[in-house]
C-alpha cells in the first residue's frame, strides 16, 4: 500500500490547549501508553527545561504517527506571542494545519493572528474547539466567535452534549443529517452552483456523496474550515477529529528520482555541538556523506540523518522522498545559508 506523508501544523493562542491534544493524538495513535501533562513537565514535546517549569511552548517539535495510509509529521507550535517567530519558519512547510480555540475562552488575540497567517500562506485549516468539559464552556458561542472573528465559511462537524461536565461528548452529525446538509449547500455553493442546483433538484442521495466530496476539496483549497468540538483532557471528539485530518486536509507521496528538493526550517545545536537542520523533503534521495547545497554558491556535507517514524527519531543511512514515511527529516552537520 502506497503510503503518503501530511505535515501537520497544531496552532493555538496560549493555554488554549494545543500541547495537551498533541499528546492525545500521540495516544490515540498508540505512540505513547501514557498521556504527559503539560503542568508536570511530562509531553512529548516540551522538552526543554523552561518549557516545563513553565508549562508552555517555546520551541517548535516534531513527532510522527500514522493515521490508516497517511504518515502524519505532527509539528507542534509555541502559542505565546513572544514566540510567533518560531511559529512563522513552521508555517512555510506545513500541509495542513488544526487550529485550537478554547470553548471558554472562545478565539483570542493570537487565534486571529495565526489564522491571519494560515490565510495568506493558503494553508489547509481544521478548527478543534476545545475544552468542551471545563466549566463555562459553550460550544455555540464558540463556533459564533468562529465565524464573527475568523472566517464565515465554517461548517460544525458535530454538536455537544453535556458541556461544562467531565461527561461532555461531541456527538459527530450523521451525512443525512438535514441541519448538517443545509450549512454544507449554503457553504460550498459560494464556491460550486452545480452542488445547488442539484440539490434544490431533490437529488438527496446524489447530494450527501457530493457534499462530502466538495467538502473535502474545498477544505484542501482553503476555501473552507470544517469545526470539530472535543476535550484534549479527556479525548472526547479526538476520534472524529483524527477521522477529519486524514479525510479533509491534502497528503501526498514524493518522488525518489527528481533532484533533490527541501526547505530548511528549524536549525539547532546538538549535544556535541553540531548544527541539526530540520527539513521538510519534497523530492530526490539523500545519503549519508552526501554534499547539499543550499543556494547558489554554498554546500555543506551531511555527517547524519534522523528521519522521524512513530513519534521518535531514528537514524537511517539514507532518506528517499518516495518512501512517504516521516518527513520532516533531520541532519547533522549541515544548515541553510
């Protein structure tokens, strides 16, 4: 089976939730047996030691884990404004993206400034509302705040039940449900008469299928956001939303044989001191000793390359996009100029 990689961006305003949904994901996914806490120093991805006596994102991270046929390269995101320079050198090799919003807090300041983001890079969005379980939480006003202060082209996945409670559920609409095909006609049919005509024909069974296609077209143009409701705490509507992820944002394979391709976005300082560049690969091979360049007239040689494969990084001797498993890559001795 021919497996393809999604690069996916988890973007927030601080303290909205999106390190703690990282970590369900991962569980879900069987990565990792046991959930880290954010507040204990414990997540997958905060591991430097102010991002865990502090309990927030500083530095952007990458893990991996598979969703049926997509390989998802995860790359959480810090969610303090004093950090948006990190969240911005992400941006540029993301394939799609989820954007957390608290349903207490609802959207905030940095929620509109990342989508603002999101926007102009064209970057394939699903909206994750947050917290459902916390007291205070309203999923409606949410999804209001959504459309007022974000975008109007939404469409809820689902609706909630027990808000506020620890036994909130999102409960995910049925594709006959009529609530749900009315807001995708009134949507999509901005973007595709054909789908209102059609419908206003009575084509209902022909309808639902084309509806749920140009759903996921649409969301992979843009031209879209579908909403999903959930508590990372307790991973209520994290199973719709990882259904969301692999059948509405853009996954693709690489090709082994074009010259190789990729963008440099993150660079750091190993424990010996060696430069580690992260890269996002879109085509060739790359060996072990192999010399790159980067520009016009620099080259640097690779010394070692990580690739990432179920939530760790593993040393490989080789890289070919082809294979479509956990990009992005990293490697030592090597960075961008």
């Amino acid at each position: 089976m021919l497996r393809r990689t999604l690069n996916l961006g988890v973007l927030a305003h601080v303290d909205a939730g999106k390190t703690t949904l990282t970590e369900r994901l991962l569980y879900a996914a069987g990565v990792i047996d046991e959930i880290g806490s954010v507040d204990k120093g414990t997540t997958q991805t905060d591991s430097l030691a102010l991002e865990q006596q502090r309990g927030i994102t500083i530095k952007s991270a990458v893990v991996s884990f598979e969703i049926a046929d997509v390989t998802v390269n995860l790359i959480d995101t810090p969610g303090h404004p004093d950090f948006i320079a990190e969240v911005e050198r992400v941006l540029s090799v993301l394939d799609g993206a989820v954007l957390v919003v608290s349903a207490v807090e609802g959207v905030q300041p940095q929620t509109r400034i990342l989508m603002r983001a999101l926007q102009r890079l064209q970057i394939p969005t699903l909206m994750f509302v947050n917290k459902i379980d916390r007291l205070g939480a309203d999923w409606e006003r949410a999804l209001n705040d959504i459309s007022e202060r974000l975008t109007l082209a939404t469409v809820a996945m689902a609706s909630v039940d027990g808000e506020g409670t620890r036994a909130a559920v999102a409960i995910p609409r049925a594709e006959d449900d009529a609530v749900l095909a009315s807001r995708l006609v009134e949507v999509l049919a901005e973007h595709d008469d054909s789908l209102l005509a059609a419908y206003l024909d009575g084509e209902s069974t022909l309808s639902r299928r084309r509806l749920r296609d140009a759903l996921a077209v649409q969301t992979k143009l843009t031209l879209v956001h579908p909403v999903f409701f959930g508590s990372a705490i307790t991973g209520a509507g994290v199973d719709l939303l990882i259904r969301g992820i692999a059948e509405l944002l853009p996954s693709a394979a690489g090709d082994a044989d074009c010259p190789v391709s990729g963008l440099v976005f993150k660079i750091e300082r190993g424990p010996g001191g060696e430069r580690i560049a992260y890269v996002r690969m879109f085509s060739g091979t790359v060996h072990t000793r192999d010399r790159l360049h980067f520009g016009p007239d620099h080259e640097e040689r690779v010394t070692a390359i990580n690739v990432f494969d179920h939530g760790t990084a593993v040393l490989r001797p080789r890289w070919s996009r082809s294979s479509c498993r956990s990009t992005p890559m990293t490697g030592n001795g090597y960075a961008s100029r």
